[in-house]
C-alpha cells in the first residue's frame, strides 16, 4: 500500500513539474514574439524616416495585435525630428502558475 502512495505521489509531482515547464517556455515564447515584434516596428518606422504615417499605422497594428506601442519623438533645436522612442508592452504570463505580469521593451529608431 505504501508504494501505491509513493507512486501517485510521484507521479502527481511530475505534472506539476511538467505544467510549470509548459508555462516557463510559454512564457519565453511570449518574450521572444515580443522581442522580434519590437524590433520589426522600429526597422518599418525607420524604413518610413520616422514619419507620423508610419509611427500611427505601428500603433493601429500593434493595437491589433494586443500590445501597447508609445512612441516619443526626439527633435532637434530646428524642430526636426531625429529619433522615436519606442516603448512596446506585452503580457507576460504563466497560467500554470497564475502569474501575469507587463513586460515592456525600449528601443529607439534613427
């Protein structure tokens, strides 16, 4: 009788062990989507030389594709615009172990 408790023991602590895993690379793949989403919005806003038309269809997309996209333009003394900050936020989340959490990535584009 005591090996049954052992074995189900057992194996109780291996899916927890395996639900843990499947969250934590979940996890990793939400940061790593994010990460490349990230930097393909500031080569198009920099292949768009950094105008409103490109930084607001960015916002419209990544809006669509629920993250949060803030930019801030950096000018010149002359008023011209020479950098974009830009912030993308994107969950992060183990279900498994009920963490969600904000994430953001800062990058600019010159």
């Amino acid at each position: 009788m005591k090996q049954i408790v052992t074995a189900f023991f057992m194996m109780f602590l291996l899916l927890v062990q395996i639900g843990i895993s499947n969250g934590i690379i979940f996890a990793d793949t939400q940061v790593t989507t994010a990460e490349r989403y990230h930097q393909n919005i500031i080569a198009e806003i920099e292949a768009g030389n950094l105008s409103n038309a490109v930084i607001d269809t960015c916002k419209a997309k990544a809006t669509a594709d629920r993250y949060v996209l803030q930019t801030d333009k950096i000018v010149d003394s002359t008023g011209k615009t020479v950098a974009v900050e830009v912030i993308l936020k994107y969950k992060y989340r183990i279900a498994f172990l009920n963490v969600e959490d904000e994430h953001q990535k800062c990058g600019y584009a010159r």
